[in-house]
C-alpha cells in the first residue's frame, strides 16, 4: 500500500515583513541616480550614454535602478553577463542592452531571443551566433584589446581576425569597443590605447565593415577626455555618485545610505577588551554600542579598528574586529547613546548635519575600491528605494 503524501504547509510567525526585518538596511535614492544621469548627459552631449548596470546595478538592485533610468530615457544598458540582461528583460526594460564580457555557456540563442546585443572577441563564439540565428541577420559589438590585456581580439591579431570573419553568415558588426585601463591616471597609456583603436577602426572600415557605434570611455574617460567620447560612452560609478574629476564632483550626488541601529550599550573600564582577539584595548572608561552589521552584510572586516560610524551625527570609531553579523563603535564622544539610535555607515544623518561618510572614505579605510564597498553589501541586506 502506497503511503499517503504529507502536505507541508509553512505559515508565517508574523503577518508583516516589517515586524521580523533587521534594522539594518540600504536606502537607495533613485532621484539622484536620475540626477547623476542628466549631469553626464551634459557633460558628454551629444554623445549617447550606455547606463553600466551590471552586478546587481553596483549593489544598488539593477531592476529599480535600470526602470528609472529607461524613464530617463537613457540610450541603454551594458551588463556583464548574459542572465543579467535577460533579468531585465523579464523586467520589461525595452532598450538596447549590451553584454560587455561576451558570452559563455551557450546561451546564445537565448541571448538573440532576448534581443541582447552581445560583445565578441572569439570567432567561435561568432560562428555560435550564427548557427543560433540560422542564417538570420544578426548584431554584434566587436571587442578589441588594446591594452588591457583582458577581454578583446589583441590589436596584433587583428588584420588575421578579420579576414576570418568573411564565412560568418549573418553577421552585422554594429560596434566597436575597447576598454581604457586607467582613463583616471596615466593619460600616455590612454592615449596609446586610443590610437590603437583609431588603427583598429581603419581595418574594420578597410575589410568592408561600417560599425555606427565606437565606444572607449568608461566614467573618467567620459568626463576627462571628450576626445575618447565616440559616438557613446559607457558610464557606471558616475551613474552611482562619485567622479574622478574633482570640480565636477559637487555636482553629483551620492545614491545610497547604509543603516543600522545600536542594539546594546555598555560601558567598558581601561584595560577591556572588545571583540575577537581582543585587538581593542579600553584605554579610559569608554561607552561601546553593538550594531547589526558585519562582514556577512558587506562592512569587510579590514575596516576593524579603522572604519567610522555617525552616531547622533558624531563620527564614532569602529573598535574591535569586525564579526560576521556585529560591530561594536566607541560612542563616548556622542552623548546620551540608547538602544534603537540610527547608525550610519554610508551616507549622512540630515537631522544632525551636514556630515557624510562617502563611500570612498569607506573604500579608503578598507583598503580597496568604492565599487567592491557598493557591490560588497550582501543580499541580506534589504534595499529600500525612493524616488520611483
């Protein structure tokens, strides 16, 4: 005798979300992303602007991000991968979406039906292409290497590439990129970058090709070097609030605020330790205020001992090691601390002033890169959103 099926059926401990969420979160501006979208759109005109959304839009959640920008009617949309474009397809994002880093594991004919638009470098992959358009016409972007050493057809090989490219059926050639290795710092290499790429695009026009988009800059070519702007640039951290350009970086403003709240309050004597491995000795009778996040959240633990928070609208200093779901901050200098008082760890507190921590202050302290502190902050972390 068969057995009888169980039904398992899980109900809710609470009927609201908001009764069971940490307090622990990332508020995402879509207002000032739109902002920053019309500030480069000024600085570059008339030159189109391909909105970089991948890796979940640099943290900040790339559906509400990307919906926001296609009402500002940006040009379109480069991700890294090809599940990213159809994320946004499913969405119903409707623009031109380019996937930058190729495309691998044999999605190509989803990528076609998707109406992706996909970056080739390998002749395989083109070849691929064309089996999965089945002799329909068929658009790429073709990627040349010209110093990056990366991704791209090598500049060198690039006359024996092309002569290649003749028994692809269905081929249209509709960009042609490179990718600047340090647009914000070394303006020799830049230039050496682009004059291989001016060689490049002589070759594609000589072998019978008449791509209508070239596209070089990223966000500090965009901004720095209208000679390397093309007929689009492909513009990411600028999109998020930050510029490489000093004098123009007042006028963007920064998308994201991370948040938490104190949760315990002690008062430590000279000479306790805090945290793991007791790397924080109390000095003096010192206020210490635990808060929900850790390096499980995104705040990476090379900020132990280096990072900040505003309490109370005071920078307190992150003491101890960072664990994985706590840190602790000295508070004595912000007054009369309690349970539930706002943290913030990226971003400013308006009721207390004008104070804010950027995320390249955090990056600076952690030893990395404003993108790894945006990308960092885990999925764990709920972002809420304003401004659409």
């Amino acid at each position: 005798m068969t057995a009888p099926t169980k039904t398992l059926v899980l109900r809710p401990r609470v009927q609201r979300v908001d009764e069971c969420l940490r307090p622990t979160r990332a508020e995402v501006d879509l207002d000032a992303i739109a902002h920053n979208l019309r500030v480069v759109r000024c600085a570059v005109q008339p030159t189109k602007v391909l909105a970089v959304v991948k890796a979940d839009a640099y943290g900040h959640g790339v559906v509400p991000v990307a919906l926001r920008l296609e009402e500002e009617g940006v040009d379109g949309f480069g991700v890294a991968l090809a599940e990213e474009g159809i994320e946004l397809r499913d969405a119903g994002i409707e623009s031109a979406i380019v996937v930058l880093n190729g495309v691998y594991g044999g999605a190509h004919e989803e990528v076609l039906a998707a109406g992706l638009t996909p970056v080739v470098y390998d002749l395989s992959e083109l070849e691929a292409f064309a089996r999965a358009a089945g002799g329909r016409p068929f658009a790429v972007h073709l990627k040349v290497d010209t110093g990056m050493s990366r991704l791209g057809v090598p500049w060198r090989e690039l006359g024996g590439f092309l002569e290649r490219l003749e028994g692809v059926r269905g081929l249209r050639v509709e960009g042609l990129m490179t990718h600047l290795a340090a647009a914000d710092s070394d303006d020799e290499l830049t230039a050496l970058q682009l004059g291989r790429f001016a060689d490049a695009l002589a070759q594609l026009r000589a072998a019978g090709h008449r791509p209508t988009l070239l596209h070089a800059a990223n966000s500090a070519a965009a901004l720095r070097l209208p000679h390397a702007r093309f007929d689009m640039v492909r513009v990411g951290i600028a999109l998020f609030g930050l510029s490489s350009v000093p004098e123009l970086q007042r006028s963007f403003r920064p998308a994201m605020r991370l948040r938490s709240e104190v949760i315990a309050v002690r008062e430590l004597r000279p000479g306790d330790r805090v945290g793991y491995d007791g790397t924080f000795v109390a000095e003096r009778p010192t206020k210490l205020a635990t808060v929900p996040i850790g390096y499980g959240d995104g705040l990476m633990r090379a900020n132990s001992n280096r990072g900040v928070a505003l309490v109370r609208g005071v920078r307190c200093p992150l003491v101890g090691n960072v664990s994985m779901d706590l840190s602790t901050f000295d508070v004595s200098a912000a007054g009369e601390v309690t349970p539930g008082d706002e943290v913030v760890l990226l971003g400013g507190q308006p009721a207390y002033g004008d104070d804010t921590i950027g995320a390249a202050e955090l990056a600076q302290a952690s030893g990395t890169l404003p993108y790894e502190v945006w990308c960092a902050i885990s999925r764990r972390v709920p972002r809420f959103y304003r401004g659409g």
